[in-house]
C-alpha cells in the first residue's frame, strides 16, 4: 500500500480538557457512561421521511424544537465554549490559541452559498466566544466532514510543534436537524424509515478538544487525560456519489501507517472506535479495513465501539466525540485498553485515522 497522504505527530500532544454535548449527554463523562449502560439517543422527530412516516433522530432534545440548522450548531458551539472556559481560565492574557473547527461538507468552500454563509455565522459565533474571554484566538475551518478531526489535529500539531501556538481548541460540530439537510437525505434514499435499511438514523452534536504543548499544560496546572499521539489521513476512491468499487484503500492506509508505528514499538492496538453507519458500503469498507490494520497489532481480545449505536451518525462531530470517549474510558480502565484508534470516512474521498494513548507511553511536545 502507498503511504497516506498526511501523518503527524508524535511525540503527542497531551489532550487537557473536553467539552462534549450530543442527543445523548452534556459531557464526555456522561456520554461514556450512558452509551455504557447502552442508552440510546433515539427519538421520533418532527420531520418525515418518503413513507410519510416520522423520521427517527438522535437530537439534542433540549434545544428548541422549532429551531434547525445553524442555530443549533450556534448553540451547541457556544455551550461547548462555555464548558471549556474553566480550563481556558488558566490561560495568561498573552497566551496564542488556536481554534480549528470541522464542520460537514455541505459547508465546504466549494458548498451552496446558503451553507457557506451558515458557516461564516458559526465561525463569528465560536471566535467571539473565545475572545469575549480575553483570548488572542488564530482560527481555521475544515469542512471535510466525518474526517474532519484528521486534519485538523495535523494542523494543530504543526502548531504546537512549531511553537506558533500555546494551545489548540480542536473540535467538530454538526447537525441534521434541518428541512434542507433531510430533504437532500430522502433525495439520495439515505434516511432511514423501516424500510429502506440501506440508510442511517441522523444525530447531532459537538465536542471540543483542548490540545496544548506540555510546558503549558504543566504552567496551567491541565492534566494531560490522554496523549494524542499520531493523525494520519488518506482518500477512497470510491465516494457516494460515483461508480468506483469500494476497496476499502483510504481507510486502510490511514489505519495502517499508525499500526506500523505501534507495531515497530511493540505497543498494541487495544480499542478502535469508529463512525460505522449501517450503510452497506461504510460496513464493506470497514470489513475491508479491519483485518488490514489489525494484523501484527491486535491482542488476543480488542474493543471495538461504534458511536452510530447510540447516537446516532454525528457527522463532523463523530471523531472529536470518539477522542473524548476514549479519554473517559482509559481513565477508568473501561475497556482495559492503552490505545486507541479513532476513524472517520467522509462521505466524500476523505479518510482518517488518529491514535490516542494513555500519557507517559512516548514523549510530548515540550
């Protein structure tokens, strides 16, 4: 196979703080230990699908039912802002920090202008919340969908490493809960209605990640929950919307330049979590993947979690979601597992893979 097209780092970024709110649960923690006592974020919706019946969702129920679209994903954003601010305090008024949002593909450059300017909103939105709390904030958009948190944490490091940045807020956001985004769904025989299986539940949510360099996290007293050790991206041919076989390439590529570097360390692959929708062509693609990444890596017994199961596909939000999940659950040797790998595979030719471990397996960024 060819090398994938983006791999970064280690050493690790320390992962200091989370902000996590889905259909599910307002923490990471919560989200942890609901999906764990399998909980599910499933409700009927207001919208309807081609059968005329009620759409199943996975909303945040709190919000406002008569809202939809950005002005969920404004709320959502700003509560996660809010949630970090106890950490952000520790923060000096001289201190750089970066903001890299993911965001779906809908709100791409390239996307309608309707999305765009839905974005720019959000943009405007999550800076002015940031800055409203004494921060110098350097911002950055990445509209790659569920991959998203891929690229993202390759910038960030880049960041980091280079000392450009004291600290990084890494994070997605995202929703379906829109008549346009449910319209285009039932357009393309994607939603799920009892009898089209070949489809997925939506959800909506959003998680933010605080990643700093460790002298910082160790001048602001951040604990580092988990390191964020290795981003690696890759591209599938095959997309939703052409007629190339799916080979499960992109995924593959990306999982396996990270099971290299765990298995040249002698270091395991204990937990993978990912964005597995039932659709036919997501679970092809991972069967494909699977054995590939896993071999020489795996242990005799290895955790493996789907966020769809619960909450529903989180789109953009999936990965950073996935990150703060398995912070939780490493902190409370539930699973017993000392890494991590969390995947994503756009709807489009965009893939990721990004490896988290517990602290103290490699060195950090000083």
């Amino acid at each position: 196979m060819s090398s994938p097209h983006g791999v970064v780092f280690g050493p690790g970024a320390p992962l200091c703080a989370t902000a996590v709110w889905n259909g599910l649960a307002f923490s990471a923690y919560q989200t942890w230990a609901l999906r764990r006592a399998e909980l599910t974020a499933y409700v009927e919706s207001p919208f309807h699908g081609a059968d005329g019946e009620r759409a199943t969702m996975a909303p945040i129920r709190t919000l406002p039912p008569q809202s939809f679209g950005i002005d969920r994903m404004v709320a959502i954003g700003t509560q996660l802002v809010e949630d970090l601010t106890p950490a952000l305090r520790a923060l000096p008024t001289t201190a750089r920090i970066g903001l890299v949002l993911c965001l779906p593909e809908r709100m791409a450059d390239d996307g309608p202008r309707a999305f765009r300017h839905q974005r720019q909103g959000l943009e405007r939105a999550l800076i002015s919340a940031l800055e409203t709390r004494g921060l110098a904030v350097v911002p950055s958009t990445i509209a790659r969908g569920h991959a998203s948190l891929g690229f993202a944490v390759i910038e960030a490091g880049a960041a980091l490493s280079g000392r450009h940045l004291d600290a990084v807020v890494v994070g997605g956001i995202d929703t379906y809960y829109d008549p346009a985004v449910i319209e285009a769904l039932i357009d393309e025989k994607r939603l799920y209605d009892g009898t089209n299986l070949d489809a997925f539940i939506p959800g909506e949510g959003g998680a933010l990640l605080l990643l700093a360099r460790r002298d910082v996290a160790k001048r602001c007293a951040w604990p580092a929950q988990v390191s964020v050790e290795v981003a690696a991206t890759n591209r599938e041919p095959s997309t939703l919307w052409n007629d190339v076989p799916c080979m499960g390439l992109g995924l593959s590529r990306a999982g396996r330049a990270i099971a290299d570097r765990l298995q040249a360390e002698r270091r395991t692959l204990d937990w993978w979590i990912t964005d597995l929708t039932p659709e036919n062509r997501r679970v092809h693609e991972l069967s494909l993947a699977w054995p590939r990444v896993g071999q020489g890596v795996f242990p005799s017994q290895v955790a493996f979690d789907s966020l769809y199961q619960h909450l529903g596909d989180l789109g953009a939000a999936a990965m950073p979601t996935g990150v703060a999940i398995a912070a939780e659950g490493m902190a409370r040797c539930d699973p017993a597992a000392r890494t991590c790998l969390v995947t994503g595979s756009s709807n489009t030719e965009d893939r990721a893979a990004i490896l988290v471990a517990q602290p103290g397996q490699v060195s950090s960024f000083a």
